[in-house]
C-alpha cells in the first residue's frame, strides 16, 4: 500500500502501489499516484513522535519540539 495527500481537499488517502492514479472518496479529486505525491513516517530525531512527511523530502521539521531530522533514501517494501 502507498499514500498520498489529496490535491483537492488534503485527506490523506491509501491505494493499492503501482496505480497510476487515485480518486478522493470524500471530494472525488482524482490525484496522480506520483512518487512525489507519496507521504512517509520517520520518528523525530529528539523527542521521537512519529512525524509525517513528502516522499521527496531531504529532512523534515518537528512541530513540537523544531528539531529538524533528516531522511534517508526512502525504501518500499
């Protein structure tokens, strides 16, 4: 499974890897499944809480305590 965040309406939707594209169920935007689409999880560097960034992202920035953790390459299972 893959996610991205909707360009429509920001919900985060889940699809099956490999589509090419996907339909929002809550406003029917239909989204290109592009790797830059793609969201990603890591665990905050410092505190730990798990943050949610772009597929693309080089490093991504605690909300609650601003530290900035950087992400490796990105590997799909």
């Amino acid at each position: 499974m893959a996610r991205l965040v909707c360009s429509g309406c920001y919900t985060l939707l889940m699809y099956s890897r490999g589509a090419k594209s996907v339909q929002c169920s809550c406003c029917r935007t239909i989204n290109a499944a592009s790797e830059a689409n793609q969201m990603a999880h890591i665990n905050c560097g410092n505190c730990r809480v798990l943050l949610m960034y772009q597929c693309e992202a080089h490093s991504v920035k605690c909300t609650l305590c601003n530290f900035v953790t950087s992400v490796g390459i990105l590997r799909f299972n």
